[in-house]
C-alpha cells in the first residue's frame, strides 16, 4: 500500500483519489480508511499535493500626535435605486483628528481617481516630504502601480492593511458606520446629485458639528486645528462652577474636562501589562513605502 501510495502516479494524490483509480483498473488493496491508517502509521499524512506557501504579512503598525502624520482613506458604495448599480464614495480622513481631509463621489473605482484624490488633498495641505504616511486596503485603487509611483513621487510612505484582515483599518470603516447609520440617510439614492448633494451635507455635519465620541466630544474641526483647547478650558470652568454650587453631587471629588487623546494608533503594541507600549516612534513596524 505505501509503495502504491509513493509511486509517480499517485504520490500527489489523497487516498479517495487513489482507492477510486485502482478500482477502475480491477485492482482492489484496501479500505480509503486503511490508506489513511496505514499513511498515520508511517507518519505520512497530510496535504499530498503541492501547496502555496504561508504567507506572512506585517501588522500594520500606526501612531499619529498631531494632524497630518497619518490618512487613512477607503472606499464604500451608495446604492442607486436601479438595483444593480452603485456610486463610489471615497473618503480620507486625518487618523489623529478624524477630520475628512478629502473625499470624491465617482460612479467608478480606479486608481486613476484615486491618484488625482491624493495628489489635490497633499497639495491642498502642503504635505512636505517624508511627513505623512497614508494607510489604505488592499483594493485595486490602492495598489495600482501608478498609484503607488505617484505617492512615492510626493514623498509620501505608503501602508496596507494585512489581506482578509477587516479590523486593519477601522477608522474610516466606523465612519461610513456613521454615514450609513444617520437619519438622513435614504437607503437607495436617486442620482448622482443627489448622492453629491448628501454627501456635502454629512461631510460638513461630521467636521464641523459631529461631537466625536473618541474626541472627548469634540468635533474633528476643533482637533484637527485645536480649537479644542480653549473651549476644554470652558467647558472646565462650567464643571467648577457645578462642583462649587453642588458639591454633593459629586461624589468622586471634582469634575475634570476630558481632552481628545494625545496619541491615536492603528494595531497598538501591547506590553506584559496589557498596556500600550508607546515609547516607539511616531510611525513604527513594517510600512511598504512605494518605489518606482
């Protein structure tokens, strides 16, 4: 049974394969279970054809202190009320503020638009060399070569979430939560104006007048060019005069205004603790920076 088992017919076929082929030609050994028995026995079992090797991608590991360290964009689909057919919605946000730097509402998905997306967003800011890292997915639109010659020509590092990973990029997916679970939100758009004319309106809601639940309560705008600061100095000066007036209702001891965090990461690492390690740099691990 090995010697049929190893030969060159059948040495990179599994045992059903084998058991079945023999038949055909009269020829009866043993049992499929047998096969396997025997190939447990002799230490032999497993996968007999040839596999593609495992692969190992690095973690995407991101942190950014200030604004314009780190976007994360992504791409999502508005639904058309022709079933079947779909608009595109690219969006790319400031990971320390969450402030939308830049966004395009297409009725395609290339890297084409994607290119032109970053080249009027880096320009529009006045990205220097070497300053800003953009993570994305793994579409098309974000690995195109042209893509990624354009972003190594601005100087600009490139980052990928790791293939069928969904929580490698979780900012801008929790942000087209936000869009998709508003009111407003109609479901199915009409036309594309209508989709552009809502989308105008959820971008200038969510930077100007969205109180971010991961901000301290303050809207992306405000951090992103912080405003944040004064108003925190407000808001204090609020809670003092509560704590002064009716000091039995807070049992805890004095209020104190909670500012945004100092420190925003993607795939933060944890220490023995279970504490973030943040005595890395402000961008840190494996990032692919795109080359010609």
């Amino acid at each position: 049974v090995v010697r049929t088992l190893n030969c060159s017919a059948f040495s990179d076929q599994p045992p059903m394969q084998v058991y079945y082929r023999l038949l055909a030609f009269g020829i009866y050994l043993c049992s499929i279970s047998t096969m396997h028995r025997i190939l447990r026995a002799e230490k032999m079992n497993g996968e007999r054809r040839q596999q593609r090797p495992n692969q190992h991608n690095a973690i995407p590991r991101l942190r950014a202190s200030k604004p314009h360290e780190v976007w994360a964009w992504d791409i999502t689909k508005l639904p058309l009320q022709q079933r079947g057919e779909y608009l595109s919605l690219y969006v790319v946000i400031d990971l320390f503020s969450r402030y939308i730097v830049a966004w395009m509402l297409s009725t395609k998905e290339n890297s084409g638009l994607s290119t032109q997306l970053m080249q009027e967003a880096t320009a529009r800011y006045g990205i220097e060399p070497d300053q800003l890292t953009v993570h994305q997915d793994r579409g098309v639109p974000m690995t195109a070569h042209c893509y990624l010659d354009v972003l190594s020509e601005l100087g600009v590092t490139a980052s990928h979430s790791r293939p069928r990973v969904s929580n490698d990029n979780p900012h801008s997916e929790s942000l087209f939560k936000t869009a998709k679970y508003q009111p407003d939100y109609p479901g199915r758009f009409a036309s594309y104006s209508h989709a552009q004319q809502w989308s105008e309106e959820f971008v200038a809601w969510y930077n100007f007048d969205h109180h971010h639940s991961n901000l301290a309560g303050f809207t992306p705008h405000q951090v992103f060019t912080g405003e944040w600061q004064p108003l925190n100095a407000e808001r204090q000066q609020v809670l003092d005069k509560q704590h002064q007036q009716h000091r039995n209702r807070f049992v805890n001891g004095a209020p104190k205004a909670t500012a945004p965090p100092s420190v925003v990461e993607i795939n933060p690492v944890i220490d023995e603790q279970g504490k973030h390690d943040r005595s890395g740099p402000v961008n840190f691990a494996t990032l692919s920076r795109a080359k010609k």
